[in-house]
C-alpha cells in the first residue's frame, strides 16, 4: 500500500468527540471542525443577545426579537437614526465647547470702607490770556496764531514741564472750598498737579501723589452718600480764557488709582452756574479663560523721567495699551514720540516730534490708521484680566444766575452704594460638566450609559478571550493528530515492510 492510499484511509476513519455523552453521534475530522466554527458564530450572537437583555443596553434586544426580516429591518432603522441623532448632537455639543464662548456669573457684593477713586478736574483753558506776552518769548509765535493744542508748537529745545504749570489756572484760584467728609482738602497737599496740552493744567485728587510729587496715603470713605464724598466749590475765571479755547467749562475725570489719569470716552464737561451731583457705583470684572491669552494680566509699568504723568501711572491697562501702541508706532514711522503720550522707559532716548509740516504729516497719518482700527493696536491691547470700574449717574440743577456768581460750580463726587457688582466671566472648560451633557444625550437617546460601555468592554474581552482559548485548542487538537496520523503511518509502513 502506498502513501496516499494510506493517509486517505487515515482521514476517512471515523473519531469519536471526546468528553461527549454515548448519544453523540460520531464525526470525521472536517465535521468537528466545521461545527466547532458554526459554534463560535453562534455563540457570538448568543452572547450578544444575552447582553442585549441583562444590560443598561436592553434596546438594541429588540433587533433579535422580531420572527420576520421586515421587523428586524425596522427596528435596526430605527436604533440607527437614534444613534445617527445622537452623533449630530454629540458633534453639537463639542463645537459648543471648543468655541469657547465666555460666560458672564454676576454677584453682589459689599465692600467695608472702600478706597476713593481718582478724580481729576481740568480747564478747558490750555493757555491763560495774562500769560501772553510770557509764552511769545518762550515760543515765538503769536498768540493769535495758536490753537487749543500747544503740541504743535513745542520743541525739544524750549520744553519745561514745570513752566507749563505756570501757564494754565493755578489751583488756588480754581478750587474754592474742598471737603470728603469732615476732613478739609483744599491744601495743595491733597492734590496732584499734571499738564495735558490739550486741557491745560489738571489737579488729579486721592492719585496717591501730591503737588510735590511725594507719595501719600489713599483715602478711603466709610459711609456713602453726599455727606461722606467729595464736595467741592469751584470758580471758572472766565476772564483769562483765550480766544482759542474750545469752551467755559471743566472736565472731569473719575478713575482708579494706578491708571491712566484721561481715559477716552469717560471724561465729563461741567459747566458753570450748576450743581453736580455725581454718584457711583463700582464695578469690578474678573476675566478667566484659562489658556486662550484672551486677555491680559496685570503688568507693571515703568515711565521715562520726561513722560508729564510719570508718577501715577503704574498698570498697564488697554487705554494705556492703545496710546502706548499708538506712540510706538509714531515712533516705528515718524521716528520721534509726542509729548502728550506716556512714554516707557525704552522710549526715553527716542527724539521728540518737532513741527515741521513731513512730521506732523506723518503723526496725521498714524492717527488716523489708529481710529479707524487699521493697526495692529485693536489686536494687540486686550482686555485686562481683572478691571475696576465706576459706573456713575448725574444729577444737576441751577442754582445761580446772576452776574456775582458767574463761573462758579459745585461738585459732589460720592459713593452711591458700598455695594458693588462683580462680573465674573470664564469659559466653561468642565470636563464633568461636558460628559455630563453628552451622557445625557447618549443614555436618551441609544440607553447607553457607562455602565454600558464597562459592560460591553467586559464583554469584548471576555469574547476575544473565548476566542483565543479555541483557536489556541483547535490548533494544539489539529497538531496531536498530525502526530498520531504521522505515528499511525510510520506504524502501518513497518508493518508493511515485515
């Protein structure tokens, strides 16, 4: 007998199953392997049914319980379309998420004996007319030629901050009277005095400098209320106000300490013959959004020796930011920097901008980049992290008419409430929060939950390992009876060849 005649008789030999009953029937080798792959399909269903109907996920049961293929169709379509709704709204909720659209959480508080805020008051008298023949010496230019803004006419050569100071209204004879409360601060000590070249010479109060420049204590109020603020009497002397000037009046400026002393867009204009009630509340925003950079942390300043306001301003808020941007541009362009605008210590070196007409063609040309949001300023200042601000209302009534008290006013400045507003604005970057929204939507929609997912998870590895543990003994069963039929062959040979 050859070899192929006995391996075929080999493979046709009938092998009984082991560990079976006596009622098993007998199988060749194809069929045991053939029923043992038609085992593992069904086991596969059988497993996934059983979790169908023990689980969180019992919805997806009702595929396997229709008799017909129409109803295991419709079913199957419908647990599609909720799975499809809840890819859509689970996309939905990411994009939410991922925008980062900021969320605004207001509460009220109190404050015990706040600190008073900074007022500023200024004329709008940049050049006092009894000065005149003074500032033709110094500058040589008539005074019917000026205008309201003396930048034009200033050069680096005849430039004397404190000579400036003797040319706009002094405080003694703008400031009548001056109370916060019972104290008495009609004292130069009390007050600060800084030029601007467009309103002329302002008196900045409670900045935390005096006339002198020395530092001083802030003060703080412990009641609000007119009695409890600052009351003061002012005269406009009208008499020395120039041809040139704008109006009567007084601005006034209302800010926190450490900031720009002329906000744009906050200042008030007061006119005479009037009493001013100004009454305020403050307003604080605490801006958090975490990594994003949209906005800016508080960074301490340093001025140049030459800036007018160099003193006061120590945080670099985005009013400062903007007039900074827009000096460092001038001088990226025009090379030289203003005189009106603060100047950082880096700058100091810079030279300052003279009145030739290429120079102020150029500076014209900067700003008006600069208002119509042209530059790089509006993305370069962001909004502080943390901002202080008062929010004030006004009130006003006549109370002189006649000539004797012509150019006088009186201002009340005071806290209307010690209450305050604290806006605090994050994005919402909660993981709990974002797998709270989208468990919600997956457990309505599909009736997963994580409990589910442990589920299935558990019962994926508990298949693959099913798996593996059959695949990993079918193959040890098919290697022993290779060798028992190699063993059987070598036998049948030997006995053949005695």
């Amino acid at each position: 007998m050859d070899y192929l005649n006995l391996l075929e008789r080999i493979r046709s030999s009938k092998v009984r199953r082991i560990n079976k009953t006596s009622t098993d029937k007998e199988f060749s080798v194809y069929d045991n392997l053939s029923i043992r792959e038609n085992f593992q399909d069904k086991m596969k269903t059988i497993r996934t049914k059983l979790h169908s109907s023990v689980t969180s996920a019992h919805g997806c049961l009702m595929i396997f319980k229709p008799k017909t293929k129409l109803g295991k169709l419709m079913w199957f379509f419908v647990i599609l379309c909720c799975f499809f709704f809840c890819i859509v709204n689970l996309v939905k909720i990411t994009r939410d998420y991922s925008s980062e659209n900021p969320e605004v959480k207001i509460l009220e508080l109190y404050e015990k004996s706040p600190t008073f805020p900074v007022v500023v008051i200024c004329n709008e008298n940049a050049l006092n007319s009894s000065i005149k023949e003074h500032i033709i010496s110094l500058t040589g230019k008539k005074l019917d030629q000026f205008d309201s803004n003396l930048k034009k006419y200033i050069t680096h050569k005849n430039f004397n901050s404190r000579l400036f100071n003797e040319f706009g209204n002094r405080l003694n004879s703008t400031l009548v009277s001056c109370t916060i409360g019972v104290d008495d601060c009609s004292t130069l000590l009390s007050w600060y005095q800084i030029w601007h070249l467009e309103y002329g010479l302002c008196f900045a109060f409670n900045s935390g400098f005096n006339i002198e420049g020395n530092e001083v204590t802030t003060r703080r109020v412990f009641l609000p209320g007119y009695s409890h603020g600052l009351n003061l009497n002012l005269k406009l002397e009208k008499n020395e106000y120039n041809d040139k000037s704008k109006t009567t009046a007084l601005r006034v400026f209302i800010t926190h300490q450490g900031e720009y002393l002329f906000p744009p867009n906050e200042d008030l204009l007061l006119t005479s013959g009037f009493y001013y009630s100004i009454s305020f509340q403050k307003r604080l925003m605490n801006r958090e959004y975490g990594s994003n950079k949209m906005c800016r942390k508080d960074k301490i300043i340093k001025l140049s020796n030459f800036s007018l306001s160099q003193p006061l301003i120590t945080k670099y808020t985005q009013n400062f930011c903007n007039l900074n941007c827009l000096s460092e541009e001038i001088a990226r362009e025009c090379m030289c920097v203003e005189y009106d605008r603060p100047v950082l210590e880096q700058h100091a070196k810079i030279p300052k901008c003279n009145v030739d007409a290429s120079t102020q063609s150029c500076i014209k040309q900067q700003y008006s980049y600069w208002k119509s949001g042209s530059s790089e300023c509006l993305q370069k200042c962001k909004l502080e992290c943390f901002e202080v601000k008062y929010e004030p209302r006004i009130h006003l009534q006549k109370y002189c008419s006649n000539d004797l008290c012509e150019g006088d006013l009186k201002l009340s400045v005071n806290f209307r409430s010690f209450n305050y507003f604290f806006y605090q604005v994050h994005i919402n970057h909660v993981l709990a929060e974002f797998l709270g929204h989208a468990g919600g939507i997956i457990t309505f929609l599909t009736g997963f939950s994580i409990i589910s997912f442990i589920e299935a998870s558990f019962i994926t590895m508990q298949l693959v390992i099913t798996i593996l543990y059959m695949r990993c003994k079918s193959f040890k069963k098919s290697c022993d009876k290779t060798i028992t039929s190699r063993k059987s062959f070598v036998t049948c040979q030997a006995s053949l060849e005695v």
